[in-house]
C-alpha cells in the first residue's frame, strides 16, 4: 500500500494548532514513516484540484479557510473527488455573553457560520466525548483525539525546586475572569497562613487594546490598553486579596508593569510570571505546587478539553479543580464525604455549590498534607498516561487508515 498522503491546515501558527493540528501530524509522519506523507499548508490553494488531488486525507481546524463562503463551496467538492475530509473542532461555537470573544462571534455570526461548516464535514474530530455528544447534534460521524502532550519536549519535564512555601499556581489565558471569580476571598480567608504560601500567576500581560466611545464624535474607536486597565490586574487582585498579602515594596515594583525579577521573589506570598509562548508556557508549572483550576458552570466550558488535567498530570502536580465538565473526565475526588481520602482519588474537587468554602479548605489541606501532595500527583501522572502523544498518534494512525479503506472501497 502506498502512503496516504495528508494536507492539514492549521488556524493558526502560534496557539491552538499546536495540539490540534501540527504536533498530532508530524508525530503521526514520525511514528509511522511507511505509512503517512504529512504537508502542513497554512495558506493552501483550495481552488486548485490539482492541488487538492494530491491528498487522500485534508485535516482542518474548524474551517477550510477564513472565507467561510469559499470553504463551503470546497468541503462538497473533496467529497466528490474522492478525498477523505476531517473538520477539528475544540471550543464551543458560541463563546458565553461574558467572554472577551462573544461580541465579535455575534457580530460576525461566526457561530452560526461554524454549525454549517459542522454540518457540511464529512467527518469531525473533537477532544472529549462530551463535545462529541454535542457536535452529533449536527453531525454524526464524530471521532474523539484527545489533546496529548510529548513528555520528551522540555516544557513537560518536571524540574521544580524545593521551597518552604507551598506554591499555588494558575496558568491560563485572558478570557477566565468569570471562572477565576470564584476564587474570589481565597487568598483573603487564607492569610493568617501567607507565610508558608505562596500564590502564583503565570501568563501576565498587558498586551491589548480597549474600545471606547469618542464622546465628541460618538465614533468608536481604539486604543492600546493601559496596564491597570489589563484583565491580568484584574486577576493580580484576586491572587494578593487586592494587594494586601505582598509588601508595600513588592506593590510598588508589580506597578511597574515590567517583566524583571524581584529580589528574593521566590520567598513571597504572590509571584507574577510573563506569558511565554505556545512552545515553553507549561514550563511554568515548574513554579508551583497545586494547580488550580476553578471552572463557572455553562455549555461553552462543559465542552472545554481536560488539558488543564493533562499538563498538571505530566507534571506530577496536585490538583485542585472544579468538580464539572472535563474535570470529571478522568479525576477521582480523593476527599471523602465526612473526612479522610481514598487511596484512589488522583485530584481533590470542588462542587458548585461548596465554592465559598472548598477551595480554601483543599489548599490548607493540602498545606498541612505534604504526603497527600505527592501521592495525588503521582496517581495523576499515571492517570494521564493515556494522553501521551505516542498512544494518541497510534490510535489516529488506525482511524485514518480506516477512513482510507473505506473511501476506496465505495
């Protein structure tokens, strides 16, 4: 049998598609070199059938191309030319009204343009099966691939340095102020013990732009976003109880706004941490202890991946996290109802309705619980096993081979 030959077309070239797109293919041309011809196309000629004939499989991330009217003309047509196509698609259609993206989707009626593409693909690819479940709504031919991390790139090796200080830590993006509102007072309720802890933010930018209205003109218009006026501030005063946990001397250089260390800042209540690229971010769970990862209740993050879980897991990490949606995926609450833990558990988890007073109790737990600590990071590690590129791969490598088969055989 020759190779099948695969075209993908990531999104983007520095977030999402690193796990959806480009990672998973060059492992699959890697692990399979006999088999799988990978081209990875960022500006693909989608009107070119000479082009397109090329390949036996065309893997894309939620669409064809940015001209959406252009990719629903080309999805029917790889279908007749006998090319097996797969949609990816990783986030919720319709981000909720409190998240930075909401207007713009609306806007565009993206959400509506990303249904018709889900309906339009001969097959789709998703990261949990609760996803799943939602997207044969529209389309019944739904494959699971995980997101999967290689442990043998640098930023998923631990390498985390002892301190007296139980370090807790939160990585993520700019658009969770709603799901990092719940850990609003934590740090508050937490402060007679801000000796032994330390709370850590990894990601903090001020990058951006704020619109506003020119109230002479009534014009909208743009300007770049002034530094306290970040989200990233925003979440700085949740992680310092508003600044009262860290020294009037650390106040003074966090309102500098600029990325340089502080003296001694491994030994202080709270530590900023700059983004880092897509390439080298989770080496910053290296900076802390316990991951946390509070999650508000609705669609858009109940179809979320566990790639929170994954990374801590790879990490060897305690985790903290709510007890909703792809957290209960592969986490196995190790409290138990009254007291004490099970030798099972491999995550510590807070229900919706105990978030006033289980994310503060799990931390202190935790604090006074070093052994609890390790054990439930080693049980997370083997827990996530399973999201090993290489185990991921081999299981895309049958599913496409399968495709391929039975595109040849109609």
């Amino acid at each position: 049998m020759s190779k099948i030959k695969i075209l993908v077309i990531p999104s983007d070239r520095t977030g999402v598609s690193k796990f959806r797109s480009v990672d998973p293919h060059l492992s699959l041309q890697n692990l399979f070199p006999d088999d799988f011809w990978v081209d990875v196309d960022y500006e693909p000629q989608l009107e070119n059938d000479e082009y397109l004939k090329q390949y036996d499989i065309i893997h894309y991330h939620r669409t064809l191309s940015p001209n959406y009217d252009l990719s629903k003309k080309v999805a029917p047509k790889l279908k007749k030319m006998g090319i097996t196509s797969i949609m990816d698609i990783d986030d919720y259609w319709l981000p909720t009204i409190d998240h930075p993206a909401h207007m713009m989707v609306k806007q565009n009626n993206l959400d509506e343009l990303i249904m018709e593409n889900i309906r339009l693909a001969e097959h789709v690819n998703t990261t949990t099966p609760i996803f799943a479940d939602e997207i044969k709504k529209l389309n019944s031919s739904v494959e699971v691939f995980p997101n999967a991390v290689d442990p043998r790139e640098k930023q998923f090796q631990s390498d985390t340095q002892d301190s007296d200080r139980l370090r807790v830590g939160w990585l993520g993006g700019s658009s969770h102020m709603e799901d990092l509102r719940i850990l609003s007072g934590v740090v508050g309720k937490l402060q007679p013990y801000i000796d032994k802890l330390q709370f850590v933010l990894c990601g903090f930018d001020t990058r951006g732009s704020i619109t506003f209205i020119d109230q002479a003109t009534g014009e909208q218009k743009q300007r770049p976003i002034e530094p306290h006026e970040s989200i990233w501030y925003k979440y700085e005063e949740i992680f310092t109880n508003k600044f009262t946990t860290v020294s009037p001397q650390y106040h003074k250089h966090l309102l500098k706004f600029i990325d340089e260390e502080y003296n001694n800042e491994d030994d202080v209540p709270y530590r900023r941490v700059w983004t880092k690229p897509i390439t080298t971010y989770a080496s910053n769970y290296n900076k802390f202890d316990v991951s946390l990862a509070p999650i508000k209740e609705h669609t858009f993050n109940r179809v979320k991946s566990q790639l929170k879980v994954i990374e801590a897991g790879f990490h060897k990490k305690a985790l903290i996290a709510q007890n909703y949606g792809p957290y209960q995926i592969d986490l196995i609450n190790a409290a138990k109802y009254g007291g004490g833990f099970t030798n099972e558990g491999n995550a510590l988890l807070v229900d919706t309705h105990k978030n006033h007073k289980m994310w503060d109790k799990h931390i202190k737990t935790l604090l006074n619980n070093p052994s609890l600590r390790e054990d439930l990071g080693e049980r997370l590690y083997e827990t996530v096993q399973k999201y090993h590129i290489d185990v991921v791969t081999r299981n895309r490598a049958e599913y496409y081979k399968m495709l391929v088969d039975k595109n040849n055989k109609n």
